[in-house]
C-alpha cells in the first residue's frame, strides 16, 4: 500500500469504503516512553468546518493531569497499524481471504436464565449513568454541587466487562436519541474511553479517573441555554463563541468540588486539544496534551459522528472512522485510532449492512484482525424483501462478496412497510 497516494485519495474524497490512509511520517515522531504521537498537521478550519457541519459545537473529548503510565498502551494492539491503510479496500479482492482466527466479538441472542440476568445488569449502567448525569445537570442549573462519587462508582461499574461484545457498548453504539443528547453523550463517551483503555491496557485506577472526566467533561453544557443547545440551524458568532467556551464552564464547575474534582476539571479544560496543536483553548501539541485527552477526545469525535444531532444526521460507523481519518487524524494517536477500530470495528455489533449482491444482513460477529468483512445473518434478499429463514455468512470465507455500505434503521422500516 503507498501512503501516499492512500492520502491523496481520502484527501481528493476518492476513498469510498475501499482506502483509508495514514501518513508514515507519524512514526517519526515517537518518543522512548510515550507511543507515537500523529503530527501531520489539521488545519483549524478543517476541524472547524467538521464539528460545525455535526453539531455547530462538536464535543471532541478531553483529559488533562491524569497521570498514567503510557508503556502499556501497545501490549494489546489487535490490528497492525498500516492494515487500517487497506481495511476496506480488499472487500473487493477475487482471491480468497485468509481464513479467520483471533479473538472475536459475537452479538448476544435472545439469552434466557443467568445469561439474561447478567445483560440485563450490564444495561441498568446505562440507565444509572444517565440518571445520575442528568441529576448533575439539573443541579448545575440550580447552582447546587453533586457528588462525584457516583461519577466513580458508575465507572466501576462499567470497567466491570471488558468484552467487545458487552451489552453495554452495544447499547452506546445503537442507543440514538436527540432528546437529551448532551447526557447521552456523556455517558457513551465515558463507555467508549473506558473500553479504549481497557483494550489498551491501562491500569483501574487510571483508568477509573479518565472515565469519569469523561462522562463530565462536558457539565458545562448544562449553563447553556436549551434554545443554543438544539438549534438546528448555524449559530451566530456570538453563539458560537459562547459554545466553544464549554470546556472553562466545565472546569470552573468541577474545580468548585474540591480536590477530587480538580483533575476531572483539568480534564474539561483540555477537552479540544490535539496533538498536532489544532486544538483549543489552549493550542497544546505533542505530549503537553494529556494521553487521557487523547482518548477522551477520540472516543468523543466518534460518538458524536455516530449520533443525531440537531444540525445533522448521524454518520454510518465506516464513515465516522473515514471522517476521522480524513479531517482529524492527525490529532490523534494511531494506536488509538488503531485500537477504536479494533474494539469497536468498521460495521459494529447488531448493525446492518448491504451486500454487492444487495442483500441486507445483520452484523453477529465482529473480528479486530479483519473489521471490514464480519459474520452476517441475512435477513433480507437480492430484491430487498424480509426471508423466511435467515441464514448465516461469514464474509472471511467468501471471495465474491463484501458489503457496499451500512443500512440505516429508518431505511430497514421502509423495506418493512414496503
């Protein structure tokens, strides 16, 4: 694969699902400790143009004074960094794939008795890290303090299953709900950092912190006003500025709760740096951004990508990860990028996709060495009508086959009403 015509294409918007790129040049940049940090360079109004196109003030995740150490981040690394550059392109290969192996994640069915139990605590999370976000947030607008100690203890909780296929992350993947959209994101912000550190091997105490900078770092939306939050079209100047200053709201509140919240409140501050410095507030680069930012800010640009918000659709999953590759990879980690992919992968659990041959299935097993070809159920055939039998296909078996692009809930109600 040469890099850099993979670059020239995702920057000549020639990539499709068929390339993604990453400049060598990153690899230069590493240091004796720290992993390799990208440094090609985004530019602000790329950043800009990307976040404003989303939300008008897109959420883009933060960690600031949550020491840590960086040495384990590459201990588990499940696909090799330069595979991202031909993940989606060898779909369309006529030799056969090499067969698969490795860990893989597969989607929880209809579970009966102590299977049922166990995913049915696993999603109460997510409805106690909602509860409790949302109790912060009313009691911001009053002017009240709250606890940070539900914060810690709904981290636990979800460190508790570091399993791809987690009922739990797949509940942050698919949950999607304008209503409340802020509190959503915190809480599938904090599930996506956490899992990201788990896969990359980060200790609990450390880990702990940055989930729950992570389900806070944006409190200081909660100062805003409703009308500013979802309007659904370009905000003005001023409310633009008044947007972007979300994360010193977020660390003046969270500083206010004494010493535990001084490092979740560093955390905020940092929110929308970068490594490559195309960041703000405070324009920091390399290694003065945290690596609990980068994760946070990662898992944060993916989730809002993935979601509906007021001033657009959400993306399908191979398009978020193409939309980061292609505007903001720079300011993030490969290994993290690498790691986001392999934990998550390009058509996640219990998503649908379409076929070459237009047939529609769902996606029941995910592998992080080959995240573009899954195992499938189809469940709708070459002409877009429901099956009788559902049957099973394991795209790293076939030559012939490889999916064209995701199908949205919206368009399988369509083939259902059809």
């Amino acid at each position: 694969v040469r890099f850099s015509q993979l670059k020239e294409d995702i920057t000549k918007g020639r990539t499709g699902f068929d390339k993604m790129g990453f400049d060598q040049a990153d690899s230069r940049q590493a240091d004796s400790r720290q992993t390799s940090s990208a440094k090609t360079g985004l530019a602000k109004t790329s950043l800009a143009k990307t976040s404003s196109a989303k939300t008008g003030f897109h959420p883009s995740g933060a960690d600031a004074g949550l020491a840590g150490d960086a040495g384990n981040e590459d201990a588990r690394k499940s696909v090799r960094f330069r595979d991202l550059a031909a993940l989606a392109g060898d779909g369309r290969r006529r030799r056969r794939p090499p067969a698969a192996s490795g860990p893989k994640a597969v989607a929880p069915e209809a579970a009966e008795g102590p299977a049922a139990s166990a995913a049915g605590e696993r999603l109460a999370i997510y409805d106690a890290a909602f509860s409790y976000l949302r109790g912060v947030y009313e009691k911001v607008r009053r002017q009240e303090s709250f606890d940070l100690a539900g914060a810690f203890h709904i981290v636990r909780r979800i460190a508790g299953d570091a399993s791809r296929e987690d009922p739990l992350l797949v509940r942050a993947i698919h949950h999607d709900s304008l209503k409340d959209y802020p509190i959503y994101h915190g809480v599938n912000t904090a599930i996506f950092s956490v899992k990201l550190a788990l896969s990359l091997g980060w200790k609990p105490d450390r880990t702990e912190s940055m989930g729950a900078a992570a389900l806070l770092h944006d409190v200081g939306m909660a100062e805003l006003p409703e009308a500013l939050i979802y309007k659904a079209e370009p905000l003005s100047r001023s409310e633009a500025q008044m947007a972007r200053a979300r994360p010193e709201r977020s660390h003046r509140i969270l500083s206010a709760m004494g010493e535990e919240g001084l490092p979740l409140a560093e955390c905020a501050l940092r929110v929308h740096e970068r490594v490559d410095g195309g960041g703000y507030p405070g324009g920091l680069a390399g290694d003065d951004v945290p690596p609990c930012a980068r994760i946070i800010g990662l898992a944060d640009m993916y989730e809002a990508l993935i979601h509906t918000r007021p001033q657009g659709e959400r993306h399908d999953y191979a398009q978020a990860i193409r939309e980061i590759l292609k505007t903001a990879k720079g300011g993030f980690q490969k290994e993290h990028i690498r790691a986001l992919v392999s934990l998550i992968s390009m058509f996640p659990l219990e998503s649908w996709v379409r076929l070459n041959s237009n047939a529609i299935g769902r996606v029941i097993e995910t592998r992080p060495e080959n995240p573009m070809r899954p195992r499938l159920r189809l469940e709708y055939d070459v002409n877009s009508r429901p099956v009788a039998e559902p049957r099973e296909v394991d795209l790293a078996d076939q030559s012939t086959l490889f999916i064209t692009g995701s199908v949205s809930e919206r368009e399988l109600r369509s083939l259902d009403a059809a």
